[in-house]
C-alpha cells in the first residue's frame, strides 16, 4: 500500500511537467521514484542554466584601460602557464562582436579559447576588447563613440596593431582600418559582415524585410536600448525547436553525466546572458549597415570622413564556415574586391561548421586558427 500511494503521489506531482508524461508510461513505483529524482535534478539545472550562471573570461588578464564602452583586457600579464613563442613586433588585438553577448566568445574554456589558441602559437602580446552592457545613459551612444574608443585602445597599444575582428567586430574593425590605415598591420575578419547585401541568409532577409519602425519599436520598449532578453527571444526564434525542445531533451538525458552537464553550463553562462546595446547604435547599425550596406558602397561617415574601403592596404585574412547562417560566406569573401589591400595579400579560407564555431569551435581552434597565428605573425 506504501508503494502504491507513493507512486500516485509522485504521479501527481509529475503529472505538471507535461513534457515528460511518455516517460511516465510503464513505471512502478520504485522507478516512479528514480525518474522523479532524476527530472527535479534536470529542471534544477535547466533552472541554473537560464538564471543563475554568468559569462567570465577563462583566462587570467589584466584591464589594461577601463572606457565607457569597455574594458581593454590585457593577456601579457597573465599568470596563467600557456606557452608561446617570444614574438616581436605589434600586439593582437581581438575585437569581439558587440552584438548582444559578451566577448568570452573570444575567451571561452581553457582548452577551448581564441586567446590562448593564438598565444600558444607564436603571437605573445594578446589584447582583448570587452564590450560593456549598455545602460541608461548610453542610449544615444552611435558608432563613432565605439570606434573613438577602439582607436584610443590601439593608441595605448603603441599606435599600430595586428587586428582580429569578429562577427560584427569584423565591420567596426574594417571601419578603424579604412579610417587610420597606418594603425593596422594585419586584418583578420572572421565571420564579419562586410558587404550586407551578398548572399541570401535570414539575417540578410530580416534585416530587409522587417520595417524598420519595428525596429524603433523595440528600441522604445527598451526605454532607448536594445535589450539582451529581446534579441535572445529572436535568436532562438531562428531555430525555436533546437533552443525550447531538443535542448531540454538533451539535457535530461544526460543530467547524470557530468562532463556533459559542465559543457552545458559554460555555454549557458555565455549564451542566456546576454548584453544590452545603445538604441541610437543598434538604429544605426540596422539602417546604414544592413539595410542600405553604406560602408560597401563607400557611403558611410565615420569620425568626420566618409570610409573608403580602398584605403585598406594591409594583408588581409577572411575567414567565414560553410553552414554559417549569421553571416554568410558570401558576405565576408566580398570583401576581397572591395578593399584595397592586392590579392597576393589577401587570404581566403571556408572552414565546416557554422557561425559560432569560427570562433569556439573546437575543431577551428585546432585546426584553423593557429594557421591563421602565423599569418599574423609574419606581419610584425
């Protein structure tokens, strides 16, 4: 009578979780009771990972300069035993997407970081730019608030840098090259939309498709900023089954294996931590970068000058992965034509895998980044 009564107890409990009925099937009591425990651990976690964790650096640093957009994190310093060659010449700057997360992309896990993949393959003096969250007052922050502060970043790295641009990281560090040539040694732009209009990815169409009053919308909802939350709903929207089903399957699945749960964490700690952007910035961006693609055309002003891509003349490596769907290859290969830089100088390379995976993939790291190490390195 005893197991009976818990097993409609713990029935009745589980009967709220309507995502798990099919596993209720066929149960006695005892496994009732292990299949009780093992979903309060799983929604336990789920919880953890959609509240409780948060983005960190997994590489020890220093804030070289604290700006108002961000924090210039500095690697010479570390104290963290990663091997490198003693490489001359200018530092490497990484600029990180400042498109809604953080730049622990670039700084992921220890055995999974750009940093240290860089560091660990010639390239000694490693800088990072962390964008900060946006709040109240920096709604009506534009672009040339952001690249006045990059600029400053590499004026305070010696004036002259090895350039790593990221995602959208990519078209504000192509924006610095075209406007201080002279400052930029090398330029990597690794899935980096620079001409908006090639290709046919959804990001493409959105950004063509939706008025852009909706946009403002947003914006206003967000009392002048662009919030984290908002564009998060938006990016899962992309692939809602994989984010709000498959995910929590998975997870379930393997909540007693701890090596899979731990992987889970970090990318959560990343992912369902979003930042928020300027209002005035993300309108800019939308209209003048994605929709009208001014700095392909060589229309868009930047710090006083209209931005002629022509003026880049540096070696150029373009980086973009065969099923990214953010940005797709089409939009970083272009760039080939529209810069200055001669084509023996320019490098081009597809890699698998998508749009996060260019730069925390495991297997780019290992198989495609410290290639792109010594590249830089050549350019001192």
């Amino acid at each position: 009578m005893e197991h009976t009564d818990s097993a409609t107890q713990l029935t009745a409990a589980t009967i709220g979780l309507p995502l798990f009925w099919p596993l209720l099937a066929g149960r006695t009591a005892e496994g009732l009771l292990q299949a009780y425990e093992k979903q309060f651990e799983f929604v336990s976690e789920d919880l953890r990972m959609h509240g409780d964790l948060r983005a960190a650096l997994a590489t020890p640093n220093r804030a070289r300069l604290d700006l108002r957009t961000m924090v210039l994190r500095d690697y010479t310093d570390s104290t963290q035993a990663v091997p490198s060659s003693v490489a001359t010449g200018c530092p490497t700057l990484i600029d990180a997407p400042f498109a809604g997360h953080s730049a622990m992309i670039a700084d992921y896990q220890p055995d999974q970081s750009l940093v240290r993949t860089l560091m660990q393959n010639g390239i000694a003096h490693v800088c990072l730019t962390d964008w900060k969250s946006a709040t109240a007052d920096m709604k009506d922050l534009e672009i040339d608030q952001y690249l006045a502060e990059l600029n400053v970043c590499i004026d305070d790295l010696g004036g002259r840098v090895n350039l790593v641009g990221l995602c959208q990281g990519g078209w504000m560090s192509a924006m610095l090259a075209a406007r201080f040539p002279e400052k930029v040694a090398s330029l990597v732009l690794a899935g980096a939309p620079i001409d908006t209009d090639a290709g046919n990815g959804p990001i493409r169409r959105i950004a063509q498709d939706t008025p852009l009053s909706t946009y403002e919308e947003l914006v206003a909802a967000g009392q002048g900023l662009m919030l984290g939350r908002t564009m998060l709903l938006g990016w899962k929207n992309m692939h809602p089954y994989a984010h709000y089903v498959q995910e929590h399957i998975d997870l379930l699945e393997h909540i007693e294996d701890p090596v899979y749960v731990k992987k889970r964490e970090a990318f959560a700690s990343w992912y369902e931590n979003p930042i928020d952007l300027p209002g005035r910035w993300y309108l800019q961006v939308i209209s003048q970068i994605f929709k009208e693609n001014r700095l392909a055309k060589g229309e868009f002003v930047a710090l006083g000058r209209r931005l002629d891509l022509k003026a880049i003349r540096c070696p150029v490596y373009l980086l973009a992965g065969e099923a990214d769907d953010i940005t797709t290859s089409e939009q970083v290969f272009n760039a080939a034509s529209l810069i200055g830089t001669p084509a023996g100088h320019v490098t081009k390379q597809l890699v698998p895998g998508g749009h996060i995976g260019l730069f925390m993939g495991a297997r780019t790291l290992r198989d495609v980044w410290p290639g792109i190490a010594r590249w830089i390195s050549a350019y001192r």
